[in-house]
C-alpha cells in the first residue's frame, strides 16, 4: 500500500470517530500523549491538509497541527483495542 493511501485512510478512520470523540474532549494536551497517539494523530492531520497532493506541505501541517487531532487518533486507537 502506497504512503499516500494509507495517509488518506488513517484520515478517513479519523473523520469516522472524531465527530464523537471532538465533542466529547476538551483541547488536548501534547505533553500526556504516547507516541503511538502522536504519530497516528500526525497522519490524520496530514491527510486532512489543504493540499493533500503536496507531501511536503502535508507533512508542515501536520508537524503545525497534530495537538488538534489527538482526540481522534485516541478514539480510533482505543476502538481498535
């Protein structure tokens, strides 16, 4: 499986249980996240960037945004336990 596919579904997982999870959480805290929750909440955050076609600018904003998406990959880690 190509990077970009797997970018692009671990994305899809993400909006599939982030509607729940965003609501459910407050902002999250990087400091108390486990690098498993980091790095899939980096994914997510680059299949969701402006231009996902660009891996370079993908990559940026997902190194930007991560903290936001940390609830999601949570609640996708936690669904898949």
């Amino acid at each position: 499986m190509t990077t970009s596919r797997r970018i692009l579904l671990a994305g899809m997982a993400g909006l599939a249980v982030a509607p729940t999870a965003v609501a459910a959480a407050s902002a999250p805290v990087p400091d108390d996240t486990t690098v498993a929750e980091e790095r899939f909440a980096r994914m997510i955050a680059a299949a969701h960037a402006p231009d996902v076609t660009c891996a370079r600018q993908a990559e940026r904003y997902a190194d930007a945004h991560w903290p936001d998406y940390v609830v999601a990959a949570r609640a996708v880690i936690d669904a898949r336990a």
